[in-house]
C-alpha cells in the first residue's frame, strides 16, 4: 500500500513537486471531513521583531495600533504567548509544531525533510499561499529540486517572497519573487504593499474555497527607515536609517492589518475566517518603548522575558466573544495543531507534535490549557552575533534556567533578581519545572546537520 511503501521524505518530495495524485495523496493523510465547503479560512501573520510591549491593547504607551487594537477588542487577546528568541528558530517551531532541538540544524534554514502547517493544510483540500519573509534557505541542502519549488515543497500553492532566492532590500525599492519570477517595476514601491497586495488577490480569488494564508511580514525589522506614510518619504532618503522610524513602521504593519481585515468585510469572509497575529520574537534591542508606565527595552536575541513574550490576537467573527482576554500559556509549537484542528483536519501519526491546540479557548471553552512553556534556544553557527543559548522551563509566574537560576517574572519583569525557590510556592515551581527540563533529552551543543 501507499501509506506503508510511502517514507515522509518521499511524500514531501512528491508533494513539492506536483506529482503526487489527490486520490494517493488522501491515502496517505485522509480528511477528516473531506473537501466539504464552508470550512474555516485561516489566515496567519507573523510580525517580525514585534515584542508584547509594542500593541496598545497590551498595555503599550509608544506606539500608533488602532486596527490590531480593535481586532483584540472585536476578538480575544492573549496574555501568555512565547515564541524564541530570533527569527529563525521561531519560525521553524511555527511551521512545525516541534520544538528546535527536535529539527533546527541552522539559522536561515528550514530542513526540506519537515513537515509543515501548509502541507497538511493543502492536503486538507485548502488553497494556501504564503507572502513576506522567507530566509529559510541557508546553507543550500536542496539535492533534488529548483530554488523556486521550496515553498510548494512546503506547502504553499503560492509565493510572495523576499530572501528566497536572492538578496536585496525589502522596502523601498524591494527584491521579492513572485510564484518563481523576479518582480520588475518595484523601483517606487514598497515592499510591505506588495506583499499586502498580493494576499488580498489571493483572498480575492479562493473566496469561494478554503484557504490558508501565511504572511510573515517584514516589518517591523531593522533597518529602521521611511515608510509611505512618513513625511520623508517623498522629499528624503529612503535608506536613511534612524530609529526612530521604528514608531512608523510599526502604525504601518498595523495598517496592513487593517486592510486585510476590510478586504475580510467587504468580501463577506469575516464570519467563516480565523485571523490570527503573532510576533516572532522580541523587539530589536536598540529600540525601548514605553509599556505601563514604564521603560521597556527590546529583548530579541535573548532568553528573558523581553525576548519571547510576544503579542497573540485572534479574530473570528461570531466565534470569538469580543472583548476575550486568553490567560492560557501558548507557545509556538501550539500554532500548528491549532491550524490543523480549525481545519478539520488530523495531523499524521508520522508527524511528532510538541504542541496542543487552542481551538477550544478560542471557542470559549476550558481546552486542555499548558501547565507550563518550554524553550530550548541555539540560534545556529551562521548567526552572526553573539547571542545566550540554553534552556528554561515556566509558568505564569516563575521560570527556571538550566543552570539553576529562577526568576518570579511577574515581580522581576527584567529577570535582574534571581530568586532560592526553597520554600513554599517557590519551592513546588523548582521543583515542578525542574520535572520538565529532566524530561527533555540532554542539553548541548547540538549539530543536526551531521
């Protein structure tokens, strides 16, 4: 049979390729309700260097975000979403549900052996695409296939992308392939619009169909410079690089945000489409914002609490009561079979989960909540600055390092104070996590490439 000659290795190659046959395909990976219409269309954007601080409905004081303000108001917000550290080992835990010690090899680079939200998703009988940052290449490990099939090989009907197969700028003036071809006539553009625009057609288009839609925006990364709407884009430099663009870019990505949102009203798409925002790690650590009443320096790149606690808003109209605050933990390996359970659909046995769905707070009921989050962080020999590495297990309030050190987060935002955890409360945390971090195989220096 399919399902037993049929390695996962095999599967994707065909996948990615376009050779393999619907009917072989469901063999492998049955639907769960099969190609039924009506199913829920999901839409997933990941903000880069976007940390909690930054939205106002978290509490952020720097920043201009009325459109994901409102959408937290219209739908549920999330109090306790942690990503990694960096980019790229956020994003391959989203993709894939696994934790990085399971499946991170390298800083750029996606392993062409994973399986991806998208893949089950299409399988699933979905149109999906995905628009933004790519990055996922790395050291070239590709043997069998062109540059311009690895999003199909991951999943993705289609492609809006930059950094996929060559290098170059992503705002002005912007260096994107399109399904496989060099865009031309970008000289006046701006890479954040071409992407967005690129979305509302493909929404456009399967409005009628599932559809799954990935946007890991470009903004708000370095290099902070001009956006459209900044007074300097006409009349200055583009290029110009000055943080305090930053607050510009940031009103801009929620503007695009906002669009996607309208194009969902006037299509009719709001009530039968699963909006959700995240960030990919903390905020870039030039910039300080201010959130309650306070300083609050960028994390990325770092285990604290600035570098993973990210913003999650959800919204699905008539589903989600307005106005949800989720106080549930939820790490990045939950946003797979999140996707996979709002699309009816299962994952395969063959593919190993670190994660658990949040569909069922989403809907309002209990779920099955997380006791605590785990991180497992090594950013890769390609990354160019020197970052800390290592492990933590937590909770809602206290964390444990590998090497011992506790913090009561909530008490020591900064992680400055690290605390015995001998008695009481304390003392069952310790132990607790403790529980946690021996269940993991042992930490090191680990190369999966080998």
């Amino acid at each position: 049979m399919i399902r037993q000659a049929a390695t996962r290795r095999e599967f994707l190659r065909l996948v990615g390729q376009g050779l393999l046959a619907a009917g072989a395909a469901q063999s492998i990976w049955p639907l769960a309700h099969g190609q039924a219409l009506g199913r829920t269309n999901i839409i997933l954007i990941l903000a880069d260097d976007l940390g909690y601080e930054c939205l106002g409905c978290n509490g952020g004081e720097s920043y201009r975000t009325p459109n994901l303000d409102q959408m937290a108001a219209e739908g549920m917000r999330f109090e306790h979403c942690y990503a990694q550290p960096l980019c790229t080992p956020s994003r391959v835990q989203i993709m894939t549900g696994r934790y990085n010690f399971r499946n991170y090899k390298d800083f750029g680079y996606l392993d062409p052996n994973e399986v991806t939200f998208a893949n089950i998703l299409k399988q699933a009988g979905y149109a999906t695409c995905i628009a933004g940052k790519w990055q996922l290449n790395g050291i070239g490990e590709w043997p069998d296939w062109q540059d311009t099939n690895r999003a199909r090989h991951f999943g993705f009907d289609e492609h809006c992308l930059w950094q996929y197969t060559q290098r170059g700028e992503r705002y002005a003036n912007p260096m994107i392939v399109q399904n496989g071809e060099l865009l031309k006539g970008v000289e006046d553009k701006y890479g954040p619009d071409i992407f967005c625009d690129f979305v509302l057609d493909f929404v456009k288009r399967h409005r009628s169909d599932p559809f799954f839609v990935y946007y890991p925006m470009v903004l708000t990364h370095a290099p902070f410079v001009p956006t459209p709407d900044s007074p300097t884009w006409e009349t200055g430099n583009r290029y110009k690089k000055d943080n305090r663009y930053f607050a510009d870019m940031v009103a801009y990505m929620d503007k695009i945000v906002g669009r996607i949102l309208a194009e969902l009203e006037t299509l009719g798409l709001a009530d039968n489409t699963l909006f959700l925002f995240t960030g990919d790690n903390g905020t870039h650590v030039d910039i300080t914002s201010r959130w309650k009443g306070q300083d609050y320096p960028g994390g990325k790149g770092n285990m604290w609490e600035p570098g993973t606690h990210v913003p999650l808003i959800a919204s699905w109209k008539n589903v989600i009561r307005a106005g949800s605050v989720c106080p549930d933990l939820v790490d990045f390996t939950d946003m797979l079979p999140t996707l996979a359970a709002a699309g009816q659909t299962t994952v395969p046995s063959t593919v190993p989960l670190d994660g658990r769905s949040f569909l069922p707070q989403l809907k309002g009921d209990k779920g099955n909540p997380r006791n605590w989050i785990f991180c497992h962080y090594d950013q890769g020999k390609e990354s160019s600055q020197e970052r800390h590495n290592g492990r933590y297990a937590r909770g809602k309030r206290y964390k444990l390092y590998m090497d011992g050190k506790m913090y009561d987060v909530p008490a020591d935002l900064f992680e400055k104070y690290p605390i015995e955890g001998t008695t009481g409360e304390a003392r069952e945390a310790r132990r607790r996590l403790q529980k946690v971090l021996d269940s993991m195989p042992p930490y090191k220096e680990i190369d999966l490439r080998k």
